[in-house]
C-alpha cells in the first residue's frame, strides 16, 4: 500500500511537471503569436511614418521600404554603399532625406524612392552627426565640431547657422536627430531631451527627456516614445501628457511606438502592427 502510494505521488509529480511544461510552451507561442501576427510582417531596423500614413521601414538588409496606409508595399530601395542608414527624415512627403552618419552622406528621394539628388557633406564639415529637411526646401544638419546647427543648400552650400550651441547651455550635447515643422526646430539629444530654434536659427528653450528612442514632431507638439512610455509635450501649453499603453507595450520585442491619427503603430523586432482606437 506504501508503495502504491509512492508510485502515486511520482505520477502526480510528472503529470504536474508536464502541465507547467506545456503552460509554459503556450504562454511562449501565445507571445511568439503576438510579434508575428504583424500588419507589416519586415523587421524593422527603423521605422517612420509620414504626415499622410504612409509608412518607411529600413530593414535588416539596409533597404528602404515604403509601405501605404493600407499595409501595401508600395516601392524599394537598396544600396550599401554609403553603410547603414543612420535616419530617415519625412518632414516633407515629397523629400526624404536619408542620412549615413558614418559616410557623412546624404540622399534625397521622392514619395517613390527614386533617387532626386545626393551630397557628400564631408566636401563642407569634419563630421555631421544629424540631418533634415527644412521648410523653405533646404536642409539642417548638426556639426558637432564647430558646436553649431546650419542650413544648407542642396549643393552644400552654408546658408545660415547657429552661434556656438554652447552658449545657450547645450554643453556636451549628443544630437541625432534635427525636425523642422511650422517654423520651429527641433534639436535631440536622446539623453538630454529637446531643444527649439526658430527657423532663423534663434534658441527658444530646452525641454527635458531621458532615454529618448523615437520622437514625432508636428510643428505644435511632440510625441517621444522612452523606456518609460510614450509621451507628448505641447509646444503651447508646455504640458507633458502620458499615454496609456500597456496592452501595446508589452507586446515582446517592442523597440518603440509611434502615433498617427490617434492610432498608435507598435515597431517590434518582429514587425510593425497597428494599435486600433478605442
């Protein structure tokens, strides 16, 4: 009788043992479900979207890939010759601005990723370390050696440019990426947060954020996904606003969120699925 009550025990033991196993091997396949159950189904290396919904996916292989609202692919581009790309500029829909920060390179393309003009900002500066369109159809980009922001022309040419950024307290600042909208700059440093310019180059004020992934910026407000959440500040209230997100946040392999039409777009390493509203 002991004994039979033993092998009983035993039983038990890998019967429950097996259950866990199998818990577990459908909790991981529930996850592995949610990051390929993707609207666009590319792993994205970055990720943007325009101010018309359509979506640009630089993928693993380094190649641009421009998508409709709809999830439909619409055009490709691949070249690695100037390395990886470093940022994807949408500012203006009918002049992307792609930027190989280690060639110091710039490409821009039309809303069908044909190739329209390309400059070698190495022939100007030492190094550039972030670049955008500008309102007027120039460009911005950010020296860090001469510790100033500047507006060229197309062919290179300066412009305009900023007094020493150092003396509006931008000491030791990191910028990766610049956004014009609406006559306002902006100017990110991941670690240190925002910083706004006029169009004519004129600090405005600095707005504090740590761990700063993606930011979207719309001339009146900008909306920045962190480690923490997403989150907006509003240019005209100064107001900081959190967003709830914890369904989309906690979908595996997320690397940021971006918002469009209220609808927000989760870029995992699996893919980019859209958020629908409540």
């Amino acid at each position: 009788m002991v004994t039979a009550c033993k092998n009983l025990k035993s039983w038990s033991r890998i019967l429950m043992y097996a259950c866990l196993l199998m818990l577990s091997c459908a909790h991981k396949a529930v996850l592995q479900q949610q990051s390929i159950s993707a609207d666009i189904n590319v792993k994205p290396r970055l990720a943007d979207i325009d101010n018309l919904g359509r979506i640009y996916v630089v993928d693993e292989k380094n190649t641009i890939i421009n998508f409709r609202p709809d999830f439909t692919e619409m055009y490709r581009y691949a070249n690695n010759r100037k390395g990886q790309i470093s940022s994807v500029d949408l500012t203006n829909p009918l002049k992307v601005v792609v930027f190989y920060d280690d060639f110091n390179h710039l490409k821009i393309f039309d809303n069908t990723l044909t190739l329209i003009s390309e400059l070698d900002l190495g022939d100007t500066f030492a190094d550039v370390t972030a670049a955008a369109a500008s309102n007027d159809g120039n460009l911005w980009v950010y020296d860090p050696v001469q510790f100033k922001i500047m507006k060229i022309s197309e062919n290179g040419k300066i412009m305009m440019e900023t007094t020493n950024v150092n003396d509006f307290g931008m000491n030791q600042i990191k910028v990766t990426a610049i956004k014009e909208k609406n006559n306002v700059l902006v100017v990110c440093d991941p670690s240190k947060g925002f910083y706004f310019f006029d169009n004519l180059g004129q600090y405005l004020f600095h707005y504090a954020a740590k761990e700063i992934v993606h930011f979207q910026f719309d001339g009146n407000s900008i909306i920045y996904y962190t480690k923490e959440g997403l989150c907006s500040f509003s240019l005209k209230t100064k107001e900081k606003y959190t967003y709830d997100i914890y369904d989309a946040n906690e979908k595996e392999g997320v690397k940021y969120i971006m918002m469009y039409d209220g609808s927000m777009y989760v870029v995992s390493n699996f893919g980019i699925q859209k958020m629908n509203k409540n």
